[in-house]
C-alpha cells in the first residue's frame, strides 16, 4: 500500500460512530480508519463508474454501433462548426 500522508478528520455524532465501529469490527478491520478508508474508496470509485460509463442494452448498443459505421448527413450545427474551424485553421497558417 502506497505511504500516506494526507489526513482527513471527520465529526460523527455517537450513533454513527457506533454503527461504524461496529460494522468495522464485524468486517475484520484493525482499526475505524482502515474501515472508514476502504468504505470511502469503494464508494468513490461506484459514484464515478457510474458517472462515467454508459451502459446499453444489446439492441441499444447494435443501434449505436449501426449509427456509428453509416453516419446521416451533416446539420447545420456540424457544418457551421466546421467552417468556423477551416476559417481558424487558415488563419493560423
């Protein structure tokens, strides 16, 4: 495990350090802190998988794919985008 040297300080009110400490005992931890490090970390990483994965299901996902390999036809918005950067890059050059 990589060296720590960040603290962090939390206020609990007594229930909670109470359903804490023994949730962490029930769990195995040598101590509150390996407990409440852990639950933090597996919580973290679950909020950001979910905010950073899109997940479909399989008729979603061929749908995708199809629209991914035979794309429509530019709108506006994508052609005016593209002019404007033409016009940027010609400038720049």
């Amino acid at each position: 495990m990589p060296p720590r040297d960040t603290e962090l300080s939390l206020k609990l009110s007594p229930e909670n350090e109470q359903l804490l400490r023994r949730a962490s005992t029930s769990a195995g931890f040598e101590s509150l802190s390996e407990f409440a490090l852990q639950a933090a970390v597996e919580k973290a990483s679950r909020i950001l998988e979910s905010a950073e994965t899109i997940t479909l299901d399989s008729e979603s996902f061929h749908a995708f794919i199809a629209d991914c390999e035979q794309p429509g036809p530019p709108n506006s918005a994508l052609t005016k985008a593209i002019e404007r950067r033409r016009a940027e890059k010609a400038k720049s050059t």
